[in-house]
C-alpha cells in the first residue's frame, strides 16, 4: 500500500498539468490506464490555441493560459479565418456579438478579404471573421514538459493503472488499480472520456460527462497547402482544416458522434464526408489520404468544464468535461484546480470558479 496526498487518474493533458502544479507542494500519484500518458485525446489533438474556440464560457481560461503557453515557446503563430456561405450575415453578426465585452480580437471580412487569405476559394463564401492571435500548439512539447515538471517535483507515474474501484473510509481513498493498491487523501478524476465511469467506481455522483468521437485525417492536395494558411473554420460548425508539414492538410467534418469510452477510431463516412465538404469550400485537388485518426472530446451538459471538489463528497475533486480545448486552457485550468485543491497561490485573473464548478449540477 503507497500513501500520497494526492491520487490523480489520467495522465493526460489534463492530469499532467495539474500533477506539475500540485506535486511542488503536496505528494502526487498520476495513474494512467495506458502503457504511455497522452495515448487517448491528448495525442490526437489538432493542436490549436483559438481563444473564441468553446465559446465566451471558455475564454477566459484559453485567454488565461497565453502567457505561460507563448512564454514556454509551445506557440506558432497562425491566424484563424470562420467562414460563412453568401446569407449567412447573421453566423457572423452572433460571433462578433458573442464576443463584443472579451479581449478577443476579431475583425469582419468580406469576400476580398477572405480571398487574399485563401487561395481558390469557391464562389458563395462571401462571410467571415478573422482572428489574428490564433496559434498552433506543440502538443507534444506541452505534454512533456508538463510530465517533466511533475517527476522534478516528486511526483510517481504509474502506468497501466485503470482504476477499478475507489473506496473513501473516512479518512483516505482506498484506491484498487491493474497495477495494484495505493491510497490518498484526495482523488481528482482527469479521466477525460472515463470521467464519469471514475466516478462511479468510486462511489460519486457523477456529472452527466459524455465521450464523442471527432474524426480527423491528413491529406495532401493538388496545389499543395501553403504553410502560412490559416486555420479555416466554417461558422456552421461543419468543418475546419489547417496545414501541417510538408504540404499536407489536417482535415476535419468538425464531428461529433456519441461513443462509449474507448480507443476510438475514425469511420470512412466521416473522412468521406470532410472531403467533400473540403472540396466545396476550394477549388483544390485531394490527391492523397496519407493517414486518418480518430479521438473524443468528452463534454459536460452545458459544455463547460467540470472543475471542483464534488458536492457529495470533498475528498473527490473533478477536473474533466473539458472537451476539445483542454490542450489551449491547460496552464489556466490546472492553476485554477491547483488554487481550489491547496487553499492557497494565485488564481488566474478574469477567472469565475464558481462557472467550473461541479455543484452547479447537484
């Protein structure tokens, strides 16, 4: 039996940044059920920071976790363009609403605009938004260093640990895992698409988290993208595409299909469909699916995240919920948590707790 102050499932994003956060200050066990950390969403990320991506209810953590991401170097600058077919004026009046009172920087555009940007762009996508402090994200660099700090700190990874069962005595958390027994004084479920299933295996009432499948693939067309293409968004939420190294496109139907948790792996309708959808916006070729892959994004009902202690029991603190933007709210969300888990240091500014916290479905 090991004795931590702190248990945290999943090694993810989500679980890692928080272990870097609290294990300075407080013993910290990381539990993952996989053979790596970041096998699941973390590692299948399009790796963007887009401070309007999530909505007004997310931004303050994305506008929050700037400074740290761009100090770190995890940044690129990269630029986002939200387009809108010819009588779609209203997508881009309700963005640049939702938007009107927060530090986002947003700038309409119209057809000439959007062609500069563009090349071969169709006729009828005559709308859009343009977002100059749009950035690409290291993923992979975010993801160790933020593993690396936490081992610096003290903290034990413990691999191919899917918890089981979880039993609260009155004291601490009796914790039964593949890997073996462990126990800790507080739980924190980062167990991303298994958030709720954490919950249940301990004996917590869960938060209605629901796993969905987004689908993404890697293509190469005819032109070849440029590499200083912005991130394309439609304002219909049916697609987005960026370019990648070597002339290639990541390309996404912006899908959302319910799964159960699980290593999940794209379906040829939906690369078919982003194709198709791709080839309505631009006059370019696809030459070549060159790889496709598959992750879920996990969501509470109201689509924020879920970060605080459980009202049913203090012990157990929630950090999940936190969809497709866990990679650009990182350092935000995990100072926040961190804030709440040891009563003490700095909570991010512009920050509301009470927006996160899981009490607000009890």
């Amino acid at each position: 039996m090991s004795d931590f102050d702190i248990a945290i499932t999943g090694a993810g994003m989500a679980g890692a940044s928080l272990a870097a956060a609290l294990a300075p200050h407080r013993s910290v066990l990381l539990l993952e059920g996989e053979d790596q950390a970041g096998y699941h969403s973390t590692g299948r990320s399009a790796a963007f920071w887009d401070e309007s991506y999530g909505g007004p209810g997310v931004q303050p953590l994305t506008s929050a976790s700037f400074p740290a991401l761009s100090e770190g170097g995890f940044l690129r600058p990269r630029g986002a363009l939200h387009i809108a077919q010819s009588g779609q004026q209203q997508d881009v009046a309700a963005m640049l609403d939702a938007f009107a009172d927060s530090p986002v920087r947003m700038e309409e555009l119209d057809r000439g605009g959007i062609e500069e940007r563009v090349p071969g762009i169709r006729a009828g996508w005559d709308h859009g938004v343009w977002e100059p402090d749009c950035r690409d994200i290291d993923v992979g660099s975010l993801h160790a260093h933020y593993l690396s700090a936490s081992a610096r700190a003290g903290a034990t990874l413990q691999t191919r640990a899917s918890l089981r069962q979880a039993q609260w005595s009155g004291d601490e958390w009796l914790i039964e895992t593949a890997a073996g027994s462990f126990s800790a004084a507080l739980l924190v479920n980062a167990a991303g698409a298994w958030a709720d299933a954490v919950a249940l295996a301990s004996g917590v009432r869960r938060c209605g988290i629901r796993p969905f499948r987004r689908s993404i693939a890697q293509i190469r067309t005819r032109p070849a993208a440029s590499a200083d293409l912005p991130l394309i968004l439609g304002l219909d939420g049916s697609f987005y595409f960026k370019p990648d190294a070597g002339g290639r496109l990541w390309l996404s139907p912006h899908d959302e299909v319910p799964s159960d948790p699980c290593d999940a792996a794209p379906e040829e309708i939906a690369i078919a469909t982003a194709i198709a959808r791709f080839e309505e916006v631009v006059d370019w070729t696809v030459e070549t699916v060159e790889r496709r892959w598959a992750g879920l994004r996990s969501f509470a009902p109201d689509r924020l995240p879920v970060i605080g202690r459980a009202p049913d029991n203090d012990a157990f603190f929630w950090f999940a919920g936190q969809g497709g933007f866990g990679i650009q709210t990182a350092p935000a969300a995990a100072a926040l948590a961190a804030y709440l888990i040891l009563g003490s240091g700095k909570m991010p500014d512009a920050i509301e707790p009470a927006r996160y916290s899981p009490a607000r479905f009890a």
